[in-house]
C-alpha cells in the first residue's frame, strides 16, 4: 500500500515542531522593539524564533518576523502552531538551525503539566549537543561529553583558586599562596618579571627576571644557581658560604666592625682586619704596585698612597747606614762602617730614634759636620782640668 497524505488528526499530538532559525537568550521587547539580528543571524520577515530568554517566561514560546525592524524596533508575533492552548505540550522538540551559539541544536519544552499560552510559565531546555562537546588540553587526554547533561568537573590543583558566579556563568581561575607553595621543582630555568619569595628549600637551577631586579629572601636552605646578572639583591642574608671565588665589580661592604678574616691552611686560625673604633672621615688606602724589596717597610703620603721605603733608624728618614764609612789613618785598614762596632764584628745600633740632643741635632742620623742649631744653652763649668 503506497504512501498517503496524513489527516489531521494524525499529526495534532505530535510533539515536533517546524524548525526555528534562531533562538533568543535574553529579554527582549517583541513588540516595536525586537532586533533584527539575533545570535549572529540576520533575521528576514516570517523567519521563525524561538524565544527563551525573557524575564517574564510567560511570553517565550515560537514567534515568527512580522514587522522587520532596523536595529530593535520590529514585532514579533506567536506563530500560528504555537499561540493556542493545546498547541504546546510538556515534551515538545524543536530544532535551531542557525546561530553562533546555538546552530543545528534541539531544544525541548520541560514546563509540566497543562500549558496555557500567556499564563504559564514556559521553558525550553537543550535537548541535543552533548554538554561541552570536547575539550582538548594540550599534552592531555580529550575530553567528551558522553550524553546530554554529562558534567565537566574543574579540580583546584596546588596554589590554583576556583571562583564562580552562577548568576553569570563565569569560572576565575588565580593563582593562590594558600596553601604555601612549599616544592618547586623545574627542570629547566624560572623566568618572571619580578622572583619575590622566600626560600625555605633548595633552588636548583636558573632563576632570571625580565626586570633589573629579582628579590628573594633566603630563611633556610640553599640557593644553588649559575651566574644570575639580573639578580642585584638576595635579600638579609645571615651567612654565605662558598666553596669557588666570589667576583664583583662593586664593592665589598663590611658594617659595624665585622672583620675580615683570613683563615691559615686548615682554617683553624685566621688573622683578622678590622676598622678602628670610630673614624671621623673615609679613608682609603692605595697599595703600591709591587712587591717590593727586601727589607723595605710601607710608607704612606700622608693622602693614603703607600709606597715601599728603604726602613729608617731615626725620625728623619734617614737609611740605615749600610754606606756610611770613615776612612781611617792609615787607609791601609780600609773603609769603617759607622754601622758596626769598632773591630766592625757586630752591628749596633747606638742611635735613638725620634730623639735630638741639646742643639736640636737628630740622634738617629750621623753627619760629616754637625753645626749647632738653636740657642746654645748656658756655660757649665766643669772645674779645673787635671
């Protein structure tokens, strides 16, 4: 038996109806007020719409272009197959054919019980479309949704917050410090803006910052890394040991007298150098080139410059008499060193530094003439010479 027309009372239970283009998910103004694009489609006159987003849910339902508006100033009016009592029932499926949001997807009435249009509050809910479809994570397994309503559950992993906003469907993941982040562990180097933290483990590895500075302070443990030229500050640090050379083009500063100390081979003693109680002004002292001679002492300008010296018996600057010598009579017994005793068999030292007899005359030089310099002091009589 071939195919015949369906009569009517064939279809009036049917619970499909005739596609709808588009669908609405907010309030809107059907009449003298209705726009002419709805999720990313330009609507034409007698277009169907499925409207689902309105405050007042008595009024959704299918409606369809009557007046074509510029902007948002057409009508719509309920269709012909929708605008009765009867015509829309619990259950009901219609599909949305175009849309960015919502193309090609089914849509069913979930409002029970006996609907009376304009009274009754009406609801569609999607019926097709899996969920969320698929997500995909990089380097992760996808993740589809297995049936209509299927759930997508987001964890909050370590120092990950989770913040939702039912009322705008809106999911804030931010970074956390609760709890602590106590292990890093990277393979490869760290790089911030700015590195502020505090360093309760080990660090291994590069830590660099595109700013000038990455600031961490260490309480415990030890920061291990490769050369870091854009670290300028490490924070207080209460001890710094290293077992290679520590270079620096800045300065070394010692504060509040701490000194510096130069431990022997098995660092069981050390000698150490340390500022004066209090120093009125900055000094500096300047060293000299080399290595000197043997037996020189430092001897400074007066402005810090330190330069090696021959080393001086007496307050003058004078040497030490290696070349000072008298020839004697005869001169057959050869030059004498003033230096050394009369048999010249020991080196004396009959001068006193610093000092001057009664005519100004240093006692730690020895001159060819000594003349008398000052006021010569008053006659003693030493009595009648025998």
């Amino acid at each position: 038996m071939g195919l015949t027309r369906p009569r009517a009372h064939q279809l009036q239970d049917i619970d499909f109806k005739q596609t709808a283009r588009a669908i609405t998910s907010s309030n809107l103004v059907l009449s003298s007020g209705a726009p002419a694009t709805v999720d990313g489609v330009s609507l034409l006159a007698n277009d169907r719409i499925l409207v689902n987003g309105q405050t007042d849910q008595t009024q959704n339902g299918i409606y369809y272009v009557t007046t074509l508006g510029s902007g948002s100033n057409g009508t719509w009016t309920r269709t012909g197959d929708a605008n009765a009592t009867g015509e829309m029932n619990s259950g009901m499926i219609i599909m949305v054919t175009e849309g960015t949001g919502f193309a090609d997807t089914q849509w069913m009435l979930t409002t029970d019980g006996t609907i009376t249009i304009g009274s009754t509050n009406i609801v569609f809910a999607q019926a097709s479309s899996n969920s969320f479809g698929i997500v995909a994570v990089a380097g992760q397994d996808n993740l589809a949704a297995d049936s209509v309503g299927d759930t997508l559950t987001i964890v909050a992993g370590t120092n990950l917050a989770l913040t939702t906003v039912a009322g705008t469907d809106t999911l804030t993941i931010t970074p956390s410090l609760t709890p602590a982040l106590t292990t890093l562990d990277a393979t490869g180097n760290v790089t911030a803006g700015n590195v502020i933290a505090t360093i309760v483990g080990d660090v291994t590895g590069n830590v660099s910052g595109s700013a000038a500075t990455a600031t961490s302070s260490t309480t415990a443990g030890t920061v291990t890394t490769a050369a870091q030229p854009n670290i300028t500050s490490v924070g207080t640090l209460t001890s710094a040991t290293v077992t290679g050379n520590i270079t620096t083009t800045g300065n070394i500063n010692i504060n509040d007298r701490q000194g510096l100390y130069l431990y022997d081979s098995d660092s069981s003693n050390y000698i150490a150098i340390v500022s004066p109680l209090t120093v009125t002004s900055n000094v500096t002292f300047v060293l000299p080139g080399d290595a000197g001679t043997i037996d020189y002492v430092l001897s400074t300008n007066g402005a810090g410059t330190l330069n090696w010296v021959e080393q001086s018996g007496g307050s003058g600057g004078a040497s030490s008499y290696p070349n000072s010598t008298v020839t004697p009579v005869p001169s057959s017994e050869g030059n004498f060193d003033l230096s050394y005793n009369y048999v010249q068999t020991i080196q004396e030292t009959p001068f006193e530094p610093d000092g001057t007899d009664a005519f100004g005359v240093s006692l730690g030089e020895v001159y060819s003439l000594m003349d008398p310099a000052g006021d010569i002091p008053a006659a003693t009589d030493l009595g009648t010479l025998a």
